[in-house]
C-alpha cells in the first residue's frame, strides 16, 4: 500500500435536485463543498433556482432542461424559483 494511500478529501460527488409539480425535491439537501448540484426541470414551464441572498442564480431553466453549480460556501443556502416564488427550497453545504 503506497504511503498515505486512503487519506485526503472524499471525491466530489453528483446530486439531482427536480423542477416537478412547481416544488422542488428534495426540498432540503446536503452537500459537501465541491460536490455538483443538477437542476433538473420536469415541469412544461421555465423555473429558476435563485440563492435568496442572490450568489447564485440559473437564470430561466427551460422544461425538460438541467443546470448545475458547485457550490462552495458552506452553510445553509435558501432558494426560490424567481417564476413561482411559492417554490423554495435549501441547500447545506457543509
């Protein structure tokens, strides 16, 4: 076994966030920083997913459309879709 082999950070890892019925689910998730987060719009009509303190922003996420980030503040982000700001939702990142 090389020296050192097994230490270090873990690898980044993918998680999906869905557009769907004007929700998104889940409506809580946790990361690690530097993990990639994936928007993806189920709903026949444009969503954004929009950081509440505006330091992130997708911009019009078209039906049947993905948009990702990486995010790499920690702590709890609240976000709405600019659209149907009855969706929102929060990230950890931790």
């Amino acid at each position: 076994m090389a020296v050192g082999a097994g230490c270090g950070s873990p690898a980044p890892r993918r998680y999906e966030i869905a557009l769907k019925n004007f929700t998104f689910e889940p409506a809580r998730l946790s990361v690690a920083r530097g993990d990639t987060v994936v928007f993806s719009n189920t709903d026949f009509v444009p969503h954004t997913a929009t950081a509440r303190d505006s330091t992130w922003d997708s911009k019009s996420i078209d039906g049947g459309k993905t948009w990702s980030f990486v995010p790499n503040a920690t702590g709890t982000h609240e976000y709405y879709c600019v659209f149907h700001p009855t969706m929102h939702a929060t990230i950890v990142v931790r």
